[in-house]
C-alpha cells in the first residue's frame, strides 16, 4: 500500500490547480480568438434563392460568399425537380460570410406509374385511372381482330411509364371485327409458319419469311411479324414474318431453293439483308444481324430467272445470277 504524506499531497493539489488555471486561459482566449476571426467576416444579407434552379441558386449564393447545404426533397406539382423550395435563413436575414444556407429542394410532381388498361372495358379502365391520380383522356376506337368489342386495345402513355398526378392516358377501344371489305393483320405470334403460310395465299399477300435463331422456342415459331395485328391491309400487300429455327433441330422453313452464304471473319457483328430480284418484282428473303463466321442457309422461291444481292451494313457486296 503506497502512502502520501501531506507535502506531496499539497504539491499534487498545487500541480492540478495550475493545469487547470492554463487550461482555462487557454479556452478562453480560444474562443476571444474565433470570435474576434468570425467577426472580421463581412455582414451580409440572404439572397433569395426560391424558385432558382440548383446552379442559379449556387451562382447567387457564391456571389454574396455564401454557400448552399441541400438539406431535403420534397414533391411538388408546380416546381419542376431540381428548383429550391424552401431556404433556411430566409431571404433579407443578415448573416457572416462563409455561411450556408440550407435548402429544401422540389422532385417534381408526385410519380405515378401508368396502370395497365389493355383489355378492359372503358369504365373499368376509367375507374383504374381514378384510383391512381390520372384522367382519362380521348377515346378512339378501331376494329380488331384480337380484342373484343368495348375493351381498350392499346394505351398512350404506356403501362408501367411515369406520368404526373392528374396526366391524361388516352386509349383505343375495340369497335369488334372488322366487315369484310377491310383486311386487318392477324396476330401470328407464337403460331406455326404453315398457319400463316395458308392464310396469305387464300388473301393472295406477298409472304416473306426470315428465320432468327431461338433457344427453347420450336424450329417454324413466328417470333415477329410486320405490320403488327390489328394493322390494315390493302390489296397484295407484303407481310413479313420472323420465324426461329435451332441448330440442334433439323426441322427449316419451306422452301424450293436455298441460298448460302457465309459471313466473312473478323470484325463486329453486322446487318445483313438479301435481296431477291425475278420476274415478281424485288423482295427482301433475309435481314437481320449476324456473327463474323456465321453461314446462313435462307430457304426461298422465285419465278422465273433471279438475282439475288447482298447486302452489309448497306453496302452491297455481291450479286449472285441464280443457277
């Protein structure tokens, strides 16, 4: 057990006393110091930076030698985001220089995500656009095939887009089937190619068919079509389907004649189209993008003698005299 006698006590008091005495001095002539630093800075006043977009509110605020903190978001339908709602001083108030000035800044009108209207009858799609803030704007309407009679085929904006509170979504309505008089585009996707194959030649249309490469999807699939279903037809027009085809099914379009033709190597994949020219006319059998080193086998008829001619990247680069 250690003991201390009363003159070491008192010279351990003593050396406290003093430590703390120089410490005190030493805070208070700290903050003499910054006081008399802080107040060397100019007066100034709080400009006025509501309204002002970020990079003004900036501009005016660096001018008077002051600078911006954001310190929130807020929705607001009749600022455009990015505009200062709110400042802390308020504008007039006289401050130091090297102040900041805190700012609440607008994000605009509240989202709103456009629900989906296809397939509903008008008042539903009506009652849908109540409930999520949004109107219902013009209403058309056309025939379909696809669509039933009074339900929205198509929508503008778009389902899953953003639109503000109170923003118009205007629809199409299906007016049913259409009278015999007017040919509208059937919806082939997912269809086999002979369905459509059948169809164009009872309507007597110009079929072009291309094949695309396409996993777990059956060789003879329509994957795309032009015009799109529900488009309107007119005497012998030309319709061009997209069907896939797998390298590990041996199953391939229809077709009297193939055409062969291997991409060079080297390079970037490129847009290829090819074109065929006989006693019907010109018509494109191929186009698509494809792989230096791809060999493509494109299945076609012609009547008559033919040319065909390809193109890459639209550039001809052969012409090829049927044999």
């Amino acid at each position: 057990m250690i003991r201390i006698n009363n003159t070491t006590l008192k010279r351990i008091l003593l050396i406290s006393a003093i430590a703390l005495l120089i410490g005190t001095v030493f805070y208070i002539l700290l903050n003499i110091l910054i006081d008399a630093a802080v107040h060397t800075k100019k007066a100034v006043l709080v400009p006025d930076l509501n309204g002002k977009s970020l990079n003004e509110a900036l501009s005016v605020a660096s001018n008077a030698n002051l600078g911006i903190k954001k310190e929130g978001e807020d929705f607001d339908q009749k600022f455009p985001a990015g505009t200062v709602l709110r400042q802390n001083p308020p504008a007039g108030m006289t401050v130091r220089e090297g102040k900041f000035i805190k700012i609440t800044v607008s994000r605009g009108g509240a989202v709103i995500f456009v629900p989906d209207l296809l397939n509903q009858p008008v008042r539903s799609a009506e009652i849908s656009l109540r409930s999520t803030a949004l109107t219902l704007g013009e209403v058309t309407s056309k025939f379909s095939l696809k669509v039933s009679k009074g339900e929205v085929i198509s929508q503008d904006p778009a389902s899953g887009s953003i639109a503000e509170k109170g923003a118009l979504v205007n629809i199409v309505v299906s007016a049913g089937e259409p009278p015999e008089n007017i040919k509208l585009m059937p919806d082939f996707t997912n269809k086999n190619i002979e369905d459509a194959r059948r169809w164009a030649q009872k309507e007597n249309f110009n079929l072009i068919v291309l094949e695309e490469k396409a996993l777990n999807i059956s060789a003879g699939t329509i994957i795309k079509q032009s015009p799109g279903c529900d488009e309107q037809l007119s005497d012998g027009a030309q319709i061009t389907l997209t069907v896939s085809f797998s390298d590990n099914n041996p199953a391939r379009l229809q077709g009297n004649k193939i055409f062969y033709y291997e991409i060079s190597q080297g390079g970037q994949e490129r847009f290829i189209r090819i074109i065929l020219l006989d006693s019907n006319g010109e018509r494109e059998i191929f186009s698509g993008s494809r792989a230096p080193g791809t060999k493509l086998e494109v299945p076609y008829d012609s009547a008559g003698q033919a040319r065909l001619r390809v193109f890459i990247n639209g550039i001809l680069v052969e012409e090829r005299e049927e044999k």
